[in-house]
C-alpha cells in the first residue's frame, strides 16, 4: 500500500508541476501549439496507471520513465520561459540591438549609469541619457 501511495504521489505531484509549466509556456509565448507539451503528462497519467494498477506500485529498476516523461514535458517549457526572458532582457539594452549584436549607434553596448543599468522608460524620454551613456562606452 505504502508504494501505491508514494508512486502516486509522485507522479501527482510530477504532473502538476508540469502542468503549470507549460501553462506559463503557453501564456507567455501565446502560442496554441505549446499545449501539445501536454502530451507526455497525459501519458505520464497513463503510465501512473500501469504502475498502480499492473505492477502494484513497484518502481522499475534501471530506468524511470515517469522521469523521462516529466522532462519531457518540463524541459521544453522551462526552455521557452528562459527565450522569453532573454527577450526581455534584451529590451533593457537599448544601445545594443537583440538580434545580432548589431549596434545602433556606433561604440555603444550597455548603457550603465553608476553601475547599474539606467530605467529604460528614462533612455526613451531622454535621449540625452542614452547619447552620454553610448559616449562613455565608447572610451572602453
């Protein structure tokens, strides 16, 4: 009974986490196509299944494979959320295009005021800021 209860909570447990996952996958990339990440969480449940029901429970030996479909699923949303973020990120960089590394004004990168980075609403309603920020890294 003890190992029916941990392989379901496990998987349970598998399943909502990747469940929310893909769900923040989905809502940040706004793609409808993200959702067929729920495939291997569906057959994770099926294979919660087969454990309980088949084997009663007991784990395999050598392999896993509610593992291996939980990173299935989990692996390519988290991947997602981080090309989001560096999407975003890139927006912080004014001087510096995000495809590329093209840049936009010459000699300018980063633009930092007093080590840290200046407000990006403050770059676009001052471009004053932006031209001292790209001349001070232009003598780097």
């Amino acid at each position: 009974m003890k190992d029916i209860i941990l392989a379901l909570v496990t998987r349970a447990l598998f399943a909502a986490h990747g469940l929310i996952a893909i769900w923040r996958a989905q809502t940040e990339w706004n793609q409808v196509t993200l959702w067929l990440l729920l495939i291997p969480i569906a057959a994770l449940v099926l294979e919660a299944l087969f454990t309980v029901g088949v084997r009663g429970g007991e784990e395999y030996k050598w392999i896993s494979p509610c593992v291996l479909l939980y990173l299935c699923g989990v692996v390519p949303s988290i991947w997602f959320l981080e090309l989001k973020n560096l999407d975003v990120r890139g927006g912080y960089h004014y001087c510096n295009d995000r495809f590329w590394g093209k840049l936009k004004e010459p000699g300018c990168i980063v633009a930092f005021e007093n080590a840290a980075y200046v407000n990006v609403t403050d770059i676009y309603k001052n471009a004053t800021i932006v031209k001292a920020a790209c001349a001070a890294e232009a003598l780097y």
